[in-house]
C-alpha cells in the first residue's frame, strides 16, 4: 500500500514537472501590432504589444482586427470572425533545419506573410485549416476557411496545397507534396484554389465570390492591400501618428502594393504607371462532369487577350505592359506548376499525368528556345521534348513534333514578370495523347 502510493505521488510529480517544462518551452511567436474592435487572446482582451505565444488562440469577433507581427518579421493577419492558433513556432536562425512554424486557421479569414525564418526553412512551415494543409514558396497568402471548405489566394510567391487524406494529415509538419497536391502563385492573379473536405486535389476557381477577401474584406490600412470598406467610428482605435509608427517598424518587410500618387508640376501632365500584364492559365473545357477552371471571356472583357488554346487548356495575358525583352543574351527558367492529362482512344478514359525534371531554355539573341519534361501515366513515363522560335512580343511557338528536337507542339509565351506558360500536345504512342499546359519562373 505504501509502495503504491509512493508510486502514484512520483507519477504526479513527474507529470507536473513535465506541465512546467512544456510551459517553460512556449516560446514567444510575435507581438501584436494593430488591434481594432473585439479581438480575444484566449479568455482576455489583446492589447497593443501583447505578446503572442506558441500554444496561444487569438479570436476576432464581428468588427475584430488583429494583426501579429512574428519574431522572424513576418505578418499574421485575423479578419472579422475568425479564430487561429499557433501550434508552433520556432526559429533557429543558425540551423534553419531545426526551424519548426506551425499555424491553424479555424474559421474565418487570415492572411500570412512569410519572415525570414520561415523563408529560410520553408520546408518546415505548415499552415493547417480543417480541411487542408498549405506550404509556402516565400509567401504573402489570404485563406478562408469553414469545417467543409478552404480557399485560397496569393498575393506574391507561390504555395502548395492539399486535402487531409492518405500520407497528409493534420499532425504533419512541412507542405503536403503528392500528386493530387496543387500549386498556386501570385502570376495567376484572381485565381483561387479550393479544398472541400474529404478530397485530396483542390480545384483551381476563379475568386470572385469564392476569394477571401470577399468573405472579409481588409481593412483600408492592412499592408499591401486596400479596401473600399469603412470602419466603423464604435471601433476603438490607436492615435494615427502611433499606429503609423508602430506599423512601419513592424511591417518594414512587407513589400507595398499600392504606391502614393504622383504629383507634378502644374504645367506638366501626371504620367500613371501601367503595372505589367500577368499570364493567367486554367482548363477552360469540362471533364469527367466538373466545369473548367478558367473563365476566358472575363479575362477578355477586362483587357486581355488569348496567347494559346488547345483542347482543353488555355493561356491569357492581363491587360497591362509589354513585355520588353533583352536583345541578347539567355535565360534558364525552371517548372512551377502544371497540369496534364493523358486520352485513350482504346478505352475512351481521360486520366491525369504528372510532369517532372522540366527545362526551359531561352536564347534572347537568336529568338529560339528548347524546353522538356519528363511525363509520367501510370506505370510509364515519357520524355518530351520541343524546339522553336521566339516572337518579338514574347510569344514562343514549336509546331513541328516530328523533328529530330522536337516530339510535341507547343504554343505560348513569355511573361512580364521573368515568368513563362505554354500548352503541349504530344502522341505517346498508338492509343495515347497528352495535352497540358506548364507555368514556368526564372
């Protein structure tokens, strides 16, 4: 009986002292910068400078903003309504191998800048909903998000998107990467990639309704965006001096979108700034009983134009500048995102493929480039390859699949932004054909 009780009051100690320990190591993650409205850090109302810890819930009620400044200078932004946790976050800026950031949204609208702890280590952050699991590329992103549905949009980077099922569950650490994951960078502007319980592959949409912003727009002073909405005079709010203080030293990473005016002279005319275009790219056509992804004739109505179209995919440049090449020189641009699907005409089944180890090449002086990729179906995989010329406008074409270089048609161009996109089409051999379309970044 004694033996038994000492041995329950080592267990109790033991677990307090683990209890100690665990609370010892919350590290702090950031500190709050902005707060307007009813904003809760757990069962307390978050002031100005509140510290935020790993571990810690923040909520925001119907008028509640809050934004986190994180210690490695990023930015966690909460909307009206929403609710997050930071499960994780740990930098160690000598080893980034050991850093370890963790994030979860609950519910409602948040938007994450990456710092530089989690640049350096992007392989280690993980950003959970419900319902999916996203990891960044060196990221500015808005997520919304219910029990049943998340989407997601990018404001600059790219991130990497994936349902809960199979190898990628909520407990993992680091981005969900597999085939049905998806890839979405800020060059696919409006463009929005939805995760509904229950299924691994998002779809790609167009945002409108569907954006985060439209289920809680930002507020006017939220870094790097603007918005039409007001605030309401019942909010609380900090001294405007302060607070414009207080947000420049804390956000001065975060790279601003919308510039200043600018003024001139009375006798001169005011010269605006056209922002460059942007290469949007999406399946326009049906399949298997889902709607395309890409909406053409909106792109077409705001001032951009068709670059490519095939059976199922196509290309549009925004309405914007030119883009301006070099004269000479070259240029090596790596795979960031793609999509293919593989049509057999023994069996009448359309099924998706993967692509891998892509290459594209430019030579600005001769106006030719060489771009490949390796195409997996299945159990086989495939090496295409294509060789063409370069238009004086960007546009890259390679119509000729039966020479020596080339074993598939390719149409395209080169963008604005050290970014590239094309469609292929390909015959694997007597039954099969490939159709796709590649995005591509310098």
């Amino acid at each position: 009986m004694f033996n038994s009780r000492m041995h329950l009051r080592q267990v109790a100690a033991g677990a307090a002292l683990l209890l100690a320990s665990a609370g010892a190591l919350a590290a702090e993650a950031g500190r709050v910068v902005f707060v307007s409205g009813d904003v809760q850090l757990g069962r307390r109302a978050v002031a100005l400078n509140d510290a935020v810890q790993e571990g810690d819930e923040i909520s925001t009620g119907k008028s509640g903003y809050v934004y986190v400044k994180t210690v490695d200078d990023g930015l966690l932004v909460l909307r009206p309504s929403s609710r997050a946790r930071i499960e994780a976050y740990h930098i160690d800026r000598q080893n980034p191998a050991n850093t370890r950031v963790k994030l979860e949204l609950l519910e409602g609208v948040a938007r994450s800048v990456s710092g530089s702890g989690v640049k350096a280590a992007r392989q280690n952050f993980r950003f959970n909903t419900p319902v999916a699991a996203i990891g960044v590329r060196g990221t500015d992103f808005t997520v919304f998000t219910d029990q049943e549905t998340s989407n997601v949009t990018v404001l600059s980077g790219a991130i990497v998107v994936s349902g809960f099922g199979g190898s990628c569950q909520p407990g993992g650490a680091g981005p969900c990467e597999h085939q049905a994951s998806r890839e979405l960078s800020a060059a696919q502007a409006g463009q929005v990639l939805q995760v509904r319980r229950g299924r691994a592959e998002p779809n790609l949409l167009q945002g409108g309704a569907v954006s985060p912003d439209a289920a809680a727009p930002p507020r006017s002073d939220e870094p790097g965006k603007s918005s039409g909405t007001s605030t309401s005079s019942t909010e609380p709010s900090l001294d405007p001096q302060k607070a414009s203080t207080v947000l420049q030293l804390a956000l001065n990473n975060v790279k601003q979108t919308v510039q200043p005016p600018v003024t001139a002279p009375a006798d001169q005319p005011v010269v605006q700034e056209v922002p460059p275009s942007q290469l949007v790219w999406g399946r326009w056509a049906s399949l298997a009983g889902q709607p395309g992804t890409l909406k053409g004739s909106e792109i077409v109505a705001a001032g951009g134009k068709v670059v490519a179209t095939n059976s199922y995919y196509s290309i549009y440049r925004t309405q914007g500048s030119d883009v301006l090449l070099p004269q000479s020189g070259s240029a090596a641009f790596a795979l960031n995102q793609s999509e293919a699907l593989v049509s057999d005409s023994a069996t009448k089944l359309v099924t998706a493929a993967a692509l891998s180890n892509g290459q594209l090449n430019v030579d600005f002086g001769a106006r030719t480039f060489t771009t490949g990729f390796d195409l997996t179906t299945g159990k086989d995989t495939f090496r295409l390859n294509a060789a063409g010329n370069m238009s004086e406008n960007g546009a890259i074409s390679a119509i000729n699949q039966f020479l020596p270089s080339s074993n598939m048609n390719v149409s395209g161009a080169l963008g604005a932004q050290n970014d590239a996109a094309y469609i292929f089409s390909a015959r694997l051999d007597a039954r099969r054909t490939a159709n796709g379309v590649t995005y591509w970044v310098k």
